[in-house]
C-alpha cells in the first residue's frame, strides 16, 4: 500500500537557515508505481517538507521548481533516487541569478498583464523550470534562481496561456541572447488588430466544427502564403459554431483568411483581410467519396483502421485539405466528405494494426460509393524487453527501422509489432522523453518468444 514517506528539511546553501515556501515536485523513477502521481507540500517555516502515500521503490524529488514562481531566488535543484521510508534528507538550495525588466508599446507606455515565458536558450521552453511571469502595472517583471547561461524570453504566448492585452498587441515575439544578471531589460510589443469574423454553410447556417479531422477552423497567413496546417488555426467559438476571432496581428499588411472543411461542405477563402476587420466566410457544397476495405480474402476489416484520402491532381504544390483522414465502421465501410471534384488516391498507414502500409494505384472519383481498397496482413515480432539486470523494462517503446512500425508495450517488458513486412527487420528501443535509443539488432519476422537484453535501462538514459 502507499503508506511510506519521504521527509526532511531544505536549507539555505550559504547560510544554513531553513528556506520556508519552497515548491517540491516528486516523480516515481524504480520499483514505485509508475503510474502514481505522488505530491509535495511546499517546504514550511522551519524548512521541513513531507510527502506521504507513497509506495515502496525510489523517487526524484525536484526543489525550488518554478513554474508559475518566477520570484524564487533559488536554482532548482535535483535529488536522484532518494528511497521511500526516508525521514532525514537535507536538501542544501544555491542562490541563482536574476533577470528583470519592464515591458513597453511603440509610444513607450508600460503594458500590463502579458505573459512572457523564459527558457534557455536552445532548450525547449516546456518543462525548463523557470517558465513563466505576467507584468505588472508598471510593466516589469523578474525571473530570478537562474543559471550564468543565455536565456529567451517569448513575449506573450500561442494559445497555452491567456494574456488580457492578446487583442491590443502582437504576441509571440522571442528575444534571444539575454545573459542574467540583468534588472533593465526593455522589451517593447507592437500595437495591432484582431481580424473577427462568422463561417456559413451553403443554406447560411452557422457552421459547426465538425467532430473529427480538423475542421471547423479557420486559418490565417500572410496574403500570399499558403497555410501550411490547420494547427495554425483559430477554431470556431462554440457559443453560436460560426464566430472566430485572431490574436492581435500587425498593422500595415493584410492577410488571407482559409476555412477548413467541415462535414459535407468545401472550405472558402477570403484574401487582402487587413487587422481590425469582420468577415464573413461562405462554405461551398462538396462531394463525398465512399466504399469498403477488405482484407486479401475479401472479408471486410474491423473498425478503427485508419485511412487517408489523398488528392491526386497534378501542377500545384501540396494544401491543407488535400489529404482527409477516415476510419473504418464496424463493417469495414468508409466515408470521406468534403471533397472537391476531382480523383483520388486512398492510402493506409498501417500505424498500430496488422496490415502493412499502402496507396490504391487505382484512383477514386468524388462522388463514387463503390471504392474497393484491399489491405494486406503483415509479419508481426513479439518478445520482451529486458534491463542489464534482467528485468523486465516497463512499457518498452521498442520500433522497427521504418517508424512507421511500433510495439505496444506491457509492464513486464514484454511487446508486439505488428504490419511489419516478412524478413529481417532491425529492432530498436527508444526513450522520446530522454532521447536515448538502443540498437538491438537484426531479427526475423514473423517472430515470437524474442527475449532481447539492453545493456543500459533507455528509460534512465545510462
């Protein structure tokens, strides 16, 4: 049961004195469950902290994390495998630098209330500790408990955080190559505009995002550039499915407005949108394309297998739009809608299921509900992944050379691939939180009762 504890005290590194407030965040890292999600009480008056209801096996604890605390003057710090049951561990806390400064507009007026996010310089801002800070009145801020290293800080966010001043000024500007200590920087934001707008369908009633696929957004670029996702996108307020509204964009350029597709209808475009307008969008009718997989027996395949219907026109570059993602019914029927006229190619990716991976050379017309794409099965690998003491490694991520191919993992290490084409194949096992990947060799497919051995544990990085 989870009745063990870890305790101790936190202490100033210079001075001795307990360190009162002081955020702890704690991770399960050998023989503790993975999946429980133990928490920490901040450090009291008298530096003491305990985390309780705990289960045996070792933990990390994380000291002075700082997160939505950019005051702390503390450099978070790090404790590796400290075992559940201890009661006296002191925790010795370094004071870090500091980085302040004062955001202003064009006409140098203080700008409250804007979130600005801090991380390395060439570290990815999520998860690097010393993360975010909102101006005051007065337009200043301060990072402190930082590293004698180059910082960023991004002006205001993408979507992640809300930032009150978001329809007013120009948000996601970084601003590199800033080297603590230093208590006057001055970062200036760009007054702009908000382009606001409705989407209709053909009969002129509100568009509602559709439940899969994308749409129901609107995405909008430079005039001239050709939106690359819909990730870029503004999706359509829920409060009447047409409305939508963009971050503040700068003044003097227009841009092109693009729709998605949502359910039966076509997209729209409207070009030379300049900030501070209302548009409306108009959906155009479209096509459907239809029809059923079977396996190479002719039986129709299981639900959920996951297709793409791709456009096969000739003479442009590649648009949002021209690949629509579907999944087979229960009866290995398909459909895809909102498609203009023209032909198609219908490809499986094989991701996750049994059949290997393939385009139709055939092409579908839109508007046809009799396509007819034959999947076929593939090899598949199984065995278990073990650790240098020859443990079972939970969950592996074990892939095959194309990464198309991946293994679902067990907790005792043991995985299957599946889809994979007959022959041999080689075989790794990755950590993507870490970045570490193991070579474990050439095997055959199809296979079963693989035991494969790393000579570190990838999930530790050794």
């Amino acid at each position: 049961g989870r009745t063990l504890s870890i305790g101790g005290r936190v202490l100033d590194a210079a001075t001795g004195a307990p360190v009162a407030g002081i955020p702890i965040g704690i991770d399960a890292v050998e023989d503790a469950d993975p999946l429980e999600r133990p928490e920490c009480p901040n450090s009291g008056v008298d530096g003491t902290f305990l985390a309780t209801g705990l289960t045996p096996g070792a933990y990390r604890l994380r000291f002075a994390v700082h997160g939505n605390r950019p005051e702390l003057e503390y450099l978070e710090t790090e404790v590796e495998a400290v075992a559940a049951g201890t009661k006296d561990l002191e925790v010795r806390l370094h004071r870090g630098l500091t980085l302040s400064g004062k955001v202003v507009d064009q006409e140098g007026d203080p700008v409250a209330d804007l979130t600005l996010r801090l991380a390395a310089d060439g570290v990815r801002a999520r998860g690097s500790g010393h993360a975010i800070a909102v101006t005051g009145m007065d337009g200043r801020f301060r990072f402190g408990g930082l590293d004698p290293r180059p910082y960023r800080i991004l002006v205001g966010t993408a979507g992640e955080f809300a930032d009150a001043p978001g329809d007013r000024f120009v948000i996601g500007r970084t601003v590199h190559d800033l080297s603590p200590p230093m208590e006057e920087v001055l970062l200036r934001v760009e007054r702009g505009l908000p382009i606001r707008g409705r989407v209709f369908d053909p009969p002129g009633r509100p568009a509602l995002p559709a439940p899969r696929g994308g749409a129901g957004v609107v995405v909008v670029v430079p005039s001239g550039e050709e939106p690359l996702s819909w990730y870029e996108g503004v999706a359509l307020s829920n409060a009447d499915g047409a409305f939508f509204e963009t971050r503040a964009l700068p003044l003097g350029r227009t841009y092109d407005l693009h729709a998605s597709r949502p359910g039966d209808f076509l997209g729209a475009v409207v070009r030379g949108v300049a900030p501070g307008a209302s548009v409306v969008l108009r959906l155009e009718p479209a096509l459907t394309l239809s029809g059923r997989v079977v396996d190479e027996t002719g039986a129709p395949v299981r639900a959920g297998i996951r297709l793409e219907v791709r456009w096969d026109g000739a003479g442009r570059g590649p648009r949002i739009g021209d690949r629509l993602p579907v999944e087979t019914l229960a009866d290995g029927t398909f459909r895809a809608a909102g498609l203009a006229e023209g032909e198609y190619r219908i490809a499986a990716e094989g991701y996750g299921t049994e059949f290997l991976p393939m385009t139709t050379r055939e092409t579908f017309r839109a508007g046809s509900a009799e396509a007819v794409v034959t999947l076929r099965r593939g090899a598949s690998i199984a065995g278990r992944l073990l650790d240098a003491r020859g443990k079972g490694v939970r969950w592996p991520r074990v892939r095959a050379e194309d990464r198309s191919y991946y293994g679902n993992g067990g907790e005792d290490g043991t995985f299957l691939l599946r889809g994979l084409p007959p022959g041999p194949t080689r075989l790794f096992a990755e950590d993507e939180e870490r970045g570490v990947e193991v070579d474990l060799g050439v095997h055959e497919a199809p296979c079963e009762g693989l035991v494969l051995a790393l000579p570190g544990d990838p999930r530790r990085g050794r």
